[in-house]
C-alpha cells in the first residue's frame, strides 16, 4: 500500500468514526468548557440583586455596574446613597433587598480627608455609627506602587469578601485608559472579581470562599460638555461590559440626578433627584464640629392650577429640565414624551403630571413640548388601548414659526 492509500484509508477510518483523533489539548479543557456550556434546560440559581430602586431590582450579584458623570456632579454622593440604603435598610427610596451586606470601597482619587468626610456623611445619612465588619474603606491615592494596584484589589476582595464593592475609580488601576489591552483586562479582572470563589475554587486555590458580589466601577466622562461618553477605550470596555450603566448629573439649580441609562434586565425608568444641605458632624474625639453635605430627596414644584394654562411656544430653542439643557426639536418633544410616559393609557392631566415628575419641569414645558409634536404625535387606538405614537421625523427650527 503506498503512503497515499494509507492516508486516505486513515481518513476514511476517522469520518467514520472507526478512529478518532487524540487531541491532549483538547482533553484537557473538555471538562472546564462543559462545566460553562449553557442550554435551555441548564439549572441556574435565580440573579441575586442587592437593591429595589422605584420598584425595579438593580445591582445584581456576580456583575458589573458602571456609574459616569462629569467632574463634581455626585458620583460619589450616588455612592453614599447606594451604601446607605444597604446599611440602614432604606435611604431616600432606595430599598436594599438582602440584610446584613458587607460593603467593599476602594478610592484612588481623593485625600484622606476627603475619605473621612465620605464615611462621616454616610454616618449622618444612616443616623448611627458605621459597623466596621459590614463598612471596609481604603483611600489607595497615596499607594506607593502602583504597579501593584490590581494585586491589591485582588487582594482586598480575598480578605473581605465583600456583597458590593465600589472602585473609585477604575481609571488609576491601569496606566494609560486609551490602551486597548490594558482597558480590557482590569475590567476582566473586575468580571472575575464580582464571580466570587465557590468551595471548590477555594481549595484549590488555598482562598476564602466568598459569595459573588457587584462591583460598581466608577469612570469620569469625556471633557467636553455635549459629550457623555465615559472616557477612553476603558470606558467603552466597561460600558460593553457592565449589566447597567448609571449617570450621573447636576443642573444649575445644583439639583443632582442619578440615572440609569442602560441595564441588560429591566431598566429603572424614573432617575433619583436631590439637592444637597449641609449638616454637622461632631467628632467622637476631638469634639469639633465638620459641616458635611447630605442629601436629600427634591421634586419638582407642582404650580397651582390657575397656573396650567396652556401656553405657545415662541422662538424656544432650549429648555431646561432635571437633566440640563435640552435642544427643542420635534425629534426631542417625542423622545422626552415617550421616555417619560412609555405607552400607556394616559389622560392629559395625568400625562402632564408625569411628565413634570419625570423630568423636573413645570407645566408650562409640557405645554410647549406638546405644541412642538402637535401634528406628529397623535392619540390613536391599539388593541383598545389609548396610546401615543410618532409619526415622522421632521426637525423643527427657529425660522418655521410655532408648532412647524
């Protein structure tokens, strides 16, 4: 038999199914990939979430959450809010839905002082004296190599196998965030770290089993004002990756919001608006006083009705909302309608209300974003539900007068 009849009776023998190749590669990672293979049937532990937010459970276990924001504009005051609500049971609506959670914070961009006040005003927010066992804060700025940053992140996750974990912020754990490579392992590292250590793992691994925990990564946003894109080729990493991306903004009313502007599960539609007060914080030691900024829940002012007439618009190119300035185009007027109210079965009185609670305006904005869809949005009948719908798009300026 010459050497070309062999190969094509081998070849013959393994389609078959006679022979089969031995592939130790292979054979070595078929037990790991099985135990990752997912089919319809496959038994899985429902996701465990650690906060109800107007309803909506949010933050989920074993998963990542990207909060952004410009500089200043209460990334870390959401943080306190979100750490309050989990030790005290509530804070300003948020619910936590499991007891007992241990909190993990890891700061890389402010002083120690600043650290302080932190934890001081999520005493003040929490109305007691914050549980060392449950409330772990680092301040790493001063961290002398940081070459070493991630390894310490490992490492403190490892010893305090924290529910929730916030890292603020991701940006100092890699050199360059414009880096490809880098960008796309520490935000692996933060998908592995929130998987938590099974029993298995730890005893292999010489590790504490620790459950599997949010880890809430926080990224500034681009420079410029009109964008809002968190920065770098991390921050499209992070937002490729994360379950839910979470904003957060101020206006020139200093009214804050916090929003979620993207979740793989059901999104949380209302965004959570206050204003910061100042309150006093006493020193157990020294007795001083610390003026610290607190809180607190804010609507917007509901006018009377004498007040609701409906109004025209004249020559409005902008208006201001709970979200900063909002350029008045008939494309806009729908988007605002519909993120607001969805569809749904809607009087006008009650579409006006929820459009004012929604985005923190007066009625007076509602009546001009309606004349601006006048024509385009229309009431029509589905399924024998009253529903709103867009007809067009057509931009509307300045020069075309009311209404377009």
């Amino acid at each position: 038999m010459s050497n070309l009849d062999k190969v094509t009776a081998d070849q013959a023998k393994i389609k078959s199914g006679e022979v089969t190749l031995h592939n130790p590669l292979w054979e070595k990672i078929q037990a790991k990939l099985e135990n990752m293979r997912i089919r319809s049937s496959t038994p899985l532990p429902d996701m465990k979430h650690l906060l109800n937010i107007n309803g909506i459970n949010c933050f989920p276990r074993g998963d990542l959450v990207a909060i952004s924001g410009k500089e200043k504009c209460g990334k870390t005051t959401d943080c306190r809010i979100i750490v309050s609500a989990l030790m005290k049971g509530e804070y300003m609506g948020v619910k936590a839905i499991e007891e007992e959670t241990r909190v993990l914070w890891i700061d890389t961009e402010q002083a120690s002082q600043t650290s302080r006040a932190v934890c001081r005003g999520i005493e003040l927010m929490c109305g007691s004296e914050l549980s060392d066992e449950r409330f772990i804060y680092f301040a790493l700025r001063e961290y002398p190599d940081r070459q070493e940053m991630t390894e310490v992140m490992r490492m403190l996750f490892n010893e305090y196998c924290p529910d929730i974990a916030i890292v603020d912020g991701i940006r100092d754990f890699i050199p360059d965030f414009n880096d490809v490579v880098e960008s796309a392992e520490i935000v692996l590292e933060c998908m592995r770290l929130s998987s938590g250590v099974s029993a298995e793992q730890a005893r292999k691994k010489g590790l504490k089993e620790r459950p599997a925990c949010c880890v809430c990564c926080i990224l500034h946003q681009n420079k410029p004002k009109d964008d809002n894109n968190m920065r770098g080729h991390l921050g499209t990493e992070l937002s490729n990756k994360a379950g839910e991306v979470w904003e957060a903004t101020q206006d020139d009313d200093h009214v804050f919001s916090f929003t979620q502007i993207r979740s793989r599960t059901r999104p949380v539609d209302n965004p959570l608006r206050y204003k910061v007060v100042s309150s006093t914080y006493v020193d157990k030691v020294t007795n001083k006083d610390e003026e610290i900024g607190v809180p607190q829940i804010w609507t917007a002012p509901v006018p009377s009705d004498e007040d609701q007439e409906e109004v025209m618009v004249e020559d409005v190119e902008y208006i201001q909302t709970g979200f900063g300035f909002k350029p008045l185009t008939e494309i806009t007027a729908y988007e605002m309608l519909y993120k607001a109210l969805g569809f749904g079965d809607w009087t006008w009185n009650t579409m006006r209300k929820q459009f004012c609670k929604y985005w923190g305006v007066d009625y007076h904005v509602f009546n001009a974003i309606r004349e601006y869809s006048n024509g385009h949005l229309r009431n029509c009948v589905v399924a024998g539900q009253s529903v709103w719908r867009y007809d067009g798009p057509k931009i509307i300026t300045n020069e075309e007068g009311e209404g377009g």
